[in-house]
C-alpha cells in the first residue's frame, strides 16, 4: 500500500477541490474520490488511521473555502454557486458537507466526521452565516438522527448547539434560539437526560431591573409600578416562596394589588383586535421594558397582561406540583389562597381579548402536559423504551400451565390490591353509589313532561339497558312502583311526585285485572281460599313475614261473606270493608308474585322489555 501521508496534503485538498466541481449526486463519485486520494486498504472502509487522515484533509479544506468566502464577501453557505445556461451549480460547502454526510450514511468513513465537520463550520463563522449552516443542519435532521449516525456524534452536535445558544442574545434572537431548542427536542430521544435539570434549579441570574425611585413629573401611581416588577423577583425563584411564610404573604399582597388594576381596567375587543399577536410574535421578546414611562401603555396591551398572568399559573403550578416531600407541601391555608388565586387569573385570561377562552385552553393543556413531565423526572427519568419479551420454548410433553389469580382474573386482582393499598377507597363520599329511585327516574318523568317539547324517539323509555336498570332499582327500594310496570309499562315504574299534575292522574292506581280476580274469588269458600293462600305461601315468604300475616288475615271477612243472603245496612258496611280487605290481599299477592319473579330471575323483566322498547 502507498502510504497516503507521504503525499503533501495539498494534492489531497486539491482532488477534493476538483470533485466538488463534478456534476451527479454524491453517490456517483463520492466513494472513488476517498479512495484516490488515500488509497486504503479496504476499498469500501477506512480503518482508524485513515478515518484521522481524511478528517484532516476536510477540515483544511473547509478552513480554506470559508476563508475565501470571507474574503469575497460572500455568504459562506452560497459561496461558489453559479448558475449556467443549463442547470444551476451547488455551493462549495453545502457541496462538501453532502459528500461527507453520504460517506458516513453508508459507513464507507468513521460516522462522526461529519458533525466534527459542522462544529468547525459554525465556530468559524458569524451569527449571520450560523443561520444559513444551522438551516442546512435542520433539513438534514433525519438522517443525522439515524442510529449509525447519532450513536457517534451526538455528544458533539449538543455541545455544537450550546455553543451557539451562549453565542445568542436572550433577548434579540429569540427566534433562533427557539429554533435550536426545538431541533434538540426532536433530535435527542425523549428518554434523553442531557437537558433534563434532575435538580429543579432555577435561573436566579434572570434579573428584571426596574426604577427604585419615582423619577419626576410622572403621572402614574409609583407605587404600583414598584409593586408590579417586584412579582419578577418571586417569578425567579419559585422555591423561595414556600419555604419563607413571609414572602409568600409580601407575593400575595402585591398580587392581590395587580389584579386588583387588571380587573378594574378590562380590555375591549377593539384594544385586543388593535394589538396583532400574530404580527407581534415575529417581533416577540422574552425581555419587556420596565421603564416607568411605558407602564400606562404596557397595561393596555394584551400580550402583556398574558405574560404576566401565565407566569403567575406556572407558579401555583410549581407550588402544587406533586412528589414533594412533606415539607415542601404548601400549608391548607395556603392551598386554599393559590385556588382562589387561581380561580382569579384563569378568569382574567379567559376575558382578556383576543380568543380569550381558546388561549386559557392552550395553556391549561399546557400545564396538564408537564405534570407527567414533573412526574417523570421525580421518578428518576426511568426509560420509555421497554425492551421485547423473549418467548421460552416449550418442552415437549410440557403442559403450559395458566396463571392463577386471586380474584379470578389479573383485573380483578389488580383491583383488589389497590383497595388494600387505598383503604378510604370504599368510604370516599365521591365513589360511585347506587342512586335512589326517585333521582334515577328523573330523566324519563321529564320525558313524560308535554311541556319539556322531548321529540319521541329521544324518551329514555327507548333505552333499553335504562329501562333495566330502573326496574332492578324499583324491585329493591319502590315495590308499589315495580308492580305497576305490568299495567302500565315502564312509565308506570316512575315516582307520582316527580310526575307533574296532568300526568300524574293518568297513572293513579286504577283497580288491575289481578284485584278483580281477587273481588271475584271472595265469593269462594274458605278452604278454597286457605288452598289459594298456601299456594302464595313461597312467594310471600320470600318477600317477608308481613305479607302472608296480611293474607291470612284478608281470609277471615271473606267466610262471614259466603253465609250472608240478604245483608241489612250494617252488613253492606261490612261488606265492603271485607271487598277492600280483598283487594288489599289481592294487591299484596301480585307484589309477593312479581318480587319472587326478580328474585327467581331476570327473565320476566327482559321479556317485559321487549315490549317496551
């Protein structure tokens, strides 16, 4: 092998300076040129030495193109385009860093060369020049994020994107610095530690300077003014304010002051139309001026009171942010001055135009979002990628045995340990109870309402899965009304006092077909009726005690009925309080019958359902 370093390495920048004239895409020639100017051992990899070497050459060469860029005056990243009568010809440094980034995609050279490449380039150039090298850094995202590629040079690609951010101004070049916040967002993993800040600290170098004294002839409440930037000195340093009561009473005070101001002085929609946030954002800086000449104007601007009111929930959200230790949890009182805080804010953001409701919506989402973000980080950043499960092969002859569970299941089991974990699971007022009848029939009694104009189609008599659940409620706590269900269907089942007047007297009890039967077998003899008594026996046991008493005791007038045959006026007295003892025994009989139907099983309600829905 003729070793390349015997060369001068001006031949080898000068083959590289021929080939970035060459027309084609990289991958046409890339490949061959590496391997006439260094000739390696391996015709598609370098080894190690040779990684060095060619990583030597291109940076000389780099060095020499950006210089002669300066020199011209032109951008680098456009320096030695030209466009022919046919096509138009790449700059030289786009050029070269295309060349590089195909060699490394496809491992013909070591694959962190090229973002050693990129450090180099934005170290030599302007802030001007690093916008034009970090956009080409952007529109090849994808594939120096590639695994092969991100793997050997993302250490150098972060400190590459700090060095520009120190280079920036916080609060003139906002917009760059969001640009490269946001590329290390996607390029990084979300699992990434590297910008985590594990610690909370917070940036107490963040000053906001403002006027100590009132200057003269000024026409605004000094007072305020001061009260107003002294919250930046709270806003900085969260952490301050629950450990020392002090400053949290000295913040809520003056805070009480300013939205005092905010809510005396609301904002129309034409002050709100006349500020364009839109147009404003391109202009926007993280920075306002506290000059105690602007605090008027300032007061009359949008964005401005946004600012200060967003601030203000990042904070409580900070105070109530959980996994803190017990010490670091605010006071009950002190819970409950940040609710009403709170309540406050969100309710002057949602009035403060424009698109008030819709901006206090984006930011609420917001918060909610980087709760599972604390969250995470409180639990020591554990990783979201979760590595396969390798399936054990089985043994033949080997029986494949099920997972036992205590409740049956894995669910239920599940559940099961989270009430021993959470014992006031069961006496929380807040869980789920089984409503009464009278507020489970509300909806379908407003239903029935002519007045309430409820088209048909949407009653609730037509779910069926409602109608189900009403008469399971009814059997178990409104037997009366359970019973007129099979006169009346399933608005008989509802409570007369949730029904209005007009309504309410078409389902007043109305002598049934099984009170006539009953009316009729009166004039039957004893021994029929206690043969009919036993044979109601099963069911009324199941109901309770009370009601076989009650038919016993409907059986005794009925004997005295048989023998009577021309009654005088005290008999038909008494003959018609034994006719309502019948019913009453009769009534007491369909009740026993359709409860030991619920009890026996579901079938008749379902078949009743049919009916009705």
């Amino acid at each position: 092998m003729t070793c390349a370093g015997e060369k001068g390495s001006g031949i080898f920048v000068e083959i590289f300076k021929q080939a970035l004239l060459k027309p084609g895409p990289p991958e046409s020639f890339a490949l061959q040129v590496v391997q006439e100017a260094i000739k390696p051992q391996k015709q598609t990899k370098l080894a190690q030495d040779e990684n060095q070497l060619l990583e030597n050459i291109l940076r000389k060469l780099l060095q020499e193109l950006v210089s002669c860029a300066v020199q011209s005056g032109e951008k680098i990243m456009h320096y030695g385009q030209s466009i022919d009568d046919e096509e138009a010809i790449q700059s030289q440094i786009p050029r070269l860093l295309d060349i590089v980034l195909y060699l490394c995609e496809k491992e013909h050279v070591e694959g962190g060369m090229i973002f050693q490449l990129l450090e180099d380039l934005t170290e030599m150039s302007t802030m001007r020049n690093c916008k034009d090298i970090f956009a080409y850094i952007e529109s090849k995202q994808d594939i120096l994020g590639k695994q092969e590629l991100f793997a050997r040079g993302k250490l150098v690609m972060l400190r590459t994107c700090n060095q520009l951010l120190r280079r920036l101004s916080k609060a003139n070049d906002v917009v760059f610095c969001g640009r490269i916040l946001m590329f290390l967002a996607h390029f990084f993993p979300l699992s990434e530690r590297s910008a985590v800040n594990i610690k909370g600290v917070f940036n107490t170098s963040n000053e906001t300077k403002y006027e100590k004294d009132a200057p003269e002839g000024i026409s605004i409440d000094f007072n305020f003014y001061k009260t107003f930037w002294s919250l930046q000195e709270h806003f900085c340093n969260p952490a301050s304010i629950s450990l020392a009561p002090t400053k949290w009473q000295k913040f809520t005070s003056n805070l009480m002051v300013v939205l005092n101001t905010f809510e005396a002085q609301p904002l129309s929609d034409e002050e709100g139309n006349a500020n364009n946030l839109e147009e404003e954002a391109a202009t926007f800086s993280i920075k306002y001026l506290t000059s105690s000449k602007l605090m008027g104007l300032e007061l009359k601007d949008p964005s401005f009171r946004r600012h200060i009111l967003v601030q203000c929930l990042i904070l409580f959200d900070y105070l109530k942010a959980p996994g803190k230790n017990d010490k670091d949890l605010p006071s009950d009182s002190m819970k409950e001055e940040i609710k009403s805080c709170e309540e406050r804010v969100k309710k002057l953001l949602e009035t403060t135009p424009p698109k008030g409701k819709e901006f206090l919506h984006n930011i609420e989402h917001i918060l909610e979002r980087e709760k599972n973000w604390v969250w995470w980080k409180r639990d020591g950043c554990p990783p979201f990628e979760r590595q396969p499960i390798e399936k054990k092969a089985v043994q033949d002859g080997a029986k494949k045995r099920r997972p036992r569970w205590r409740m049956g299941n894995k669910e239920l089991s599940q559940l099961w340990k989270w009430a021993d974990q959470n014992p006031n699971a069961l006496t929380d007022p807040q869980r789920v109870r089984t409503p009464a009848v009278s507020e489970y029939w509300k909806p379908l009694a407003e239903d029935m309402d002519s007045s309430a104009g409820i088209e048909a189609e949407y009653h609730h008599k037509n779910n069926r899965v409602y109608c189900w659940k009403g008469l399971r409620f009814a059997a178990r706590q409104d037997l009366d009304g359970f019973s007129r269900f099979t006169e009346y269907g399933i608005e008989g089942v509802v409570p007369m006092e949730l029904l209005p007047s007009d309504v309410r007297s078409k389902y007043q009890a109305k002598p049934s077909d099984r009170s006539k039967r009953a009316k009729k077998e009166e004039t039957k003899g004893a021994a029929q009726q206690a043969e009919e008594n036993q044979i109601a026996t099963p069911a009324s046991e199941i109901d309770g005690e009370g009601t076989r008493v009650d038919l016993e005791a409907s059986a005794a007038p009925m004997d005295t009925d048989v023998t009577a045959t021309t009654p005088t006026a005290d008999e038909n007295q008494k003959q018609s309080s034994d006719t309502d003892a019948g019913q009453e025994a009769g009534q007491s009989e369909a009740d026993a019958e359709a409860e030991a139907g619920m009890i026996d099983g579901e079938t008749d309600a379902e078949v009743d359902l049919d009916a009705v829905g």
